[in-house]
C-alpha cells in the first residue's frame, strides 16, 4: 500500500502537483491523497470491500492520471474518459 501510494505522489510531483493532505499513511488498510479536485484512495481489499466506494461515486469520471497537464499548480484532466 504504502509503494502505490508513492508511485501515485511521484507520478503527480513529476507534473509539479503536490498534493494538499495526506492521511492515513502509517495505515495498513486505508490512505487518502487529497489533490483538491483529484482524490486519491489507495485501501486494502478488506476496507475497499467494506466501503464500497465505487458504488458511492458511480458517476465520477475516471481518469488516468497520466493524462493530467497543470498550471500555476492547478491540476486540469484531459481526455478524462478514456
């Protein structure tokens, strides 16, 4: 967990973005990244079970994050339905 939740801040910091709150970090089942617009929930199969949040957000466009371009630190997604 704590590996994905590192290559999801290297992968943001290469594109300048820092995130604005991270919490849960010392957990071993549930980490959230907060980017403002973007975030990032990184949970083990226990919690993501449990939780459900796919059903919760439905709706939400998913974006891969490679897609992001930024500026003056703000985070615009492009192409987010692919």
């Amino acid at each position: 967990m704590n590996a994905t939740s590192a290559d999801i801040e290297k992968t943001f910091k290469e594109q300048d973005v820092r995130s604005l709150r991270r919490d849960g970090i010392s957990s071993s089942t549930w980490q959230v990244i907060d980017y403002s617009g973007i975030i990032a929930h990184i949970m083990s199969p226990e919690m993501r079970e449990l939780h459900k949040l796919e059903k919760l957000w439905n709706n939400a466009d998913v974006i891969d994050i490679k897609n992001l371009k930024h500026k003056n630190n703000c985070v615009k997604m492009n192409n987010i339905n692919q």
